[in-house]
C-alpha cells in the first residue's frame, strides 16, 4: 500500500539532493542498511542517540550497519543536521 514500509533483510537509501532517500526503511532483526552518497556534498549518517555513525562519505561512497535490536533508530547528516532520516527494526 502506499505510504507502508515493509520489512526486508536489507534496505538501501540513497543520498542525493541534500536528503536520505528513502527517509524511513524498515528491516527485520539482523537486517543491514546501505547508505550510499550519490551527492556531490559529502554527507554522514549519525544515530540520534550517538549508538552508530558513519564517517564522512563522499559521492560514490556506501556505509552499512547491521542493526540487531528491535527498535526506532532516528539519524541525521552531522554536516547538514536539517537532513534527518528514520530506521525502524522490527522482529
């Protein structure tokens, strides 16, 4: 349905145009997400809470984390802190 968000192993999310693309995913326990900077500005992506950050990643490069506890994750670029983003873990 529009607007829903399935669960899956893996999600991808695309950074371009100063925004994560797709701004909320949703994976399974386990699962892993995959932000790649298809941007020409660098960008990172910063857990809200300080659990995860990448570093800076500039255009082409890809960052992964696996996330293993059930929860919402939220993130934001630590360059441009307006960029925020949403990982949501479900069992």
């Amino acid at each position: 349905a529009a607007g829903s968000v399935e669960a899956t192993e893996a999600a991808a999310v695309t950074i371009s145009g100063m925004r994560y693309d797709a701004p909320t995913v949703s994976v399974k326990k386990g699962g892993v997400v995959t932000w790649t900077n298809n941007g020409a500005m660098p960008h990172t992506v910063t857990a809200n809470n300080g659990s995860f950050g990448s570093p800076q990643l500039g255009n082409g490069a890809s960052w992964s984390r696996t996330f293993d506890e059930i929860g919402t994750f939220g993130y934001y670029c630590s360059l441009h802190p307006g960029m925020r983003g949403t990982v949501v873990v479900v069992d």
